[in-house]
C-alpha cells in the first residue's frame, strides 16, 4: 500500500509498504480521509519534542486525525465490525496500569500514540491498524471531513468542559486556528460570548466570517473586558503567562497549546487571585461527545477545512506552502486514496 513517511527533517516521500496485517484484538481500517495539524509539521520540521526524548524516530509515518472503514479484523474481535465508518483514539495505552485502569489511558507512561509516538504508523496511508477497543463507530449524518474532524474536536470539547462553560460565560480563546475555532464553535454552541484573540488580518476575518464578532490583536484588545475563562490554543511561549493575568479572579484557564521553548507563569497570578488552571493532553474522552455535536448538527467544523489533497502533496502542505486559491481556512486534509 501508499504510505507518506517523513524521513528526517524537512524530507519526505510516499512509499509503497507492506500492507497492515491486524493483530488478536486490532482491526485494520480503510483511511478515508486524515487531518494535517501542527504536530505532523513539528515532525516535518524536526521540532516535534519527541524526536529529542526518544519517544518517536524517523522515519515516521505520521496522522493522526483520521476516519474510515474496517476491512478486516484480528482474532477476538467481532467480525460485525466489517464494514462500519470508524474514527479511533489517538491514544492507546497498555490496559495494564493504574492509569489506564481509572480511564485515564491517554496518561498511560508506556502508551502508543498513532502516528505520533512509539512507532505506531498514522494515517497518511491506504490503512491503518488500530485497537478495536480504541474505535468509535460514525452515524451516516457525519462524512468524511467531519470524521476526519472529531478528533481536534474532542480536543476542543475538553477544553471547554475544563473552561466550564455556560451560556452566561464570557470566552477569550487565544489563537484563530483549527483548535481555537473548535473551541470557539463548542463554546458557541453553549450560548457563551466568544472573544478570539489573534496575530494577523487574514485569520481574524476568516473568524469573524465564523460569525464570531469579537476579534482582537494583543494591540487593540481593551483593557476594560472581563473574562470568565481564557484558553491558550496557541504556540507562543509569551501567551500562558498572558492567558493568565487576562481571566478574572476566580476564573479558569485552560491550556492546549504547546511552545518550542519553555513558557513560564507567574504562580502569584494564579494563587492570589484564586485562579484555575488546567492542561489539556488529547481528545480521549471527548470523541463521543464530539461525534454527537457533529451528527445532530449543533456544530459545524466543515468551513474550517481549506482544501483536500493527495498523498503526493501532504509535503508541501507541512512545509507550510498553501494555494493562495484556499483562502485562510486553518485546516488541510489529506485523501490517502489520490
């Protein structure tokens, strides 16, 4: 089968490889279509921490941000699996552990990430193998984009949940990007008012194109607001501390974005104004939730998406070379079957 494999900084190429073969428990799935987000260009770049702690090595086969459908499964798994839509969990720990066993596999400290860490192959490929314990079956009501979309969605569900945000909160979700929107979409969706905070023209008027009105720079953005909760989705090491002076006392900030480089908050914002902070690691336990608000149509994630493209043109995509003709829309696809 076609695989897109990144071979070591800035290089990469589709490869015909040996097809998945699904082990006892595993089910292999036709990728119909796979999401391209920071963390794949981190690796195309040579950035991506885990490259540097030993927890991921190229050459890499990258993706994770996926659907498609079961063609074959392993022993122990019920073959009525054959033939459903699926999307799959990113994380899949060891089952064995403390924390896998309270439900908290995505902290699991001997976990595989797909596509991500521990050599597990993503879904820039024809197929995938996966956990038939990490599936999720997809309603007909939820297509291609929007299964390729639950996974930055269950993301984004988190952190909304972690901000406990109600129809009476005031947002400020720092950065316009495929996460920022998500969680601007979810919170929306609640009845909050939603602030976006972000860098460049073009970004904030696709935003307010979203129907959010509240678009700022740092420059501009008055003083004067109040907010009951702030989210970093950002990867600039100077917002966390940012993130943390702007929510009121009392509020909650909700951090999902990662820096290069170490970024530092001062502990006094947070304890003397009595203020939550929270991280977010992953769409586990946010992928059904996310699920049901695509099927039933409460959020739409579909204009996110700028275009689809083939395997042969996910490089250019990472290296950040993007038609003019697809606009500002933060989020590519790749179609593993072009």
């Amino acid at each position: 089968m076609r695989a897109f494999v990144v071979v070591g900084p800035g290089r990469a190429e589709v490869r015909d490889v040996a097809p998945p073969v699904p082990r006892i428990g595993e089910v292999i799935v036709d990728v119909e279509r796979a999401g391209v987000c920071g963390t794949d260009a981190e690796f195309y770049s040579g950035h991506m921490a885990y490259l540097h702690t030993g927890d991921a090595a190229y050459p890499i086969r990258i993706g994770h941000e996926w659907c498609g459908v079961v063609s074959a499964v392993g022993a122990s798994v019920d073959s009525s699996w054959v033939g459903r839509r699926v999307i799959g969990d990113t994380m899949l720990g060891c089952g064995e552990c403390l924390r896998c066993l309270s439900g908290r596999q995505h902290l699991c400290a001997d976990r595989f990430e797909i596509g991500i860490r521990g050599g597990w192959p993503g879904a820039l490929a024809e197929q995938l193998p996966v956990p038939v314990r990490a599936l999720h079956p997809l309603p007909d009501s939820v297509d291609a984009t929007l299964g390729a979309l639950v996974e930055p969605g269950g993301n984004a569900l988190r952190v909304v949940d972690a901000a406990s945000v109600t129809a009476t909160t005031r947002l400020l979700v720092l950065g316009p990007g495929t996460i920022g929107l998500l969680v601007a979409q979810i919170a929306a969706a609640r009845g909050a008012e939603v602030h976006l905070l972000g860098q460049d023209s073009p970004s904030l008027a696709f935003a307010r194109g979203l129907g959010f009105a509240h678009t700022w720079t740092s420059a501009d953005l008055p003083s004067s607001l109040a907010f009951d909760s702030v989210v970093d989705a950002t990867n600039a090491a100077s917002m966390p501390a940012f993130a943390a002076r702007r929510v009121e006392p009392g509020g909650r900030v909700v951090y999902i974005g990662i820096a290069e480089e170490a970024s530092l908050v001062d502990s006094r914002d947070l304890v003397l104004r009595d203020v939550t902070a929270v991280g977010v690691l992953s769409a586990s336990g946010g992928l059904s939730g996310t699920i049901e608000l695509y099927a039933t149509g409460v959020v739409d994630p579909r204009p996110l998406v700028a275009a689809t493209v083939g395997l042969a043109e996910a490089a250019d995509v990472l290296a950040g070379r993007r038609s003019p003709a697809w606009g500002a829309a933060p989020k590519v696809h790749v179609d593993p079957r072009r």
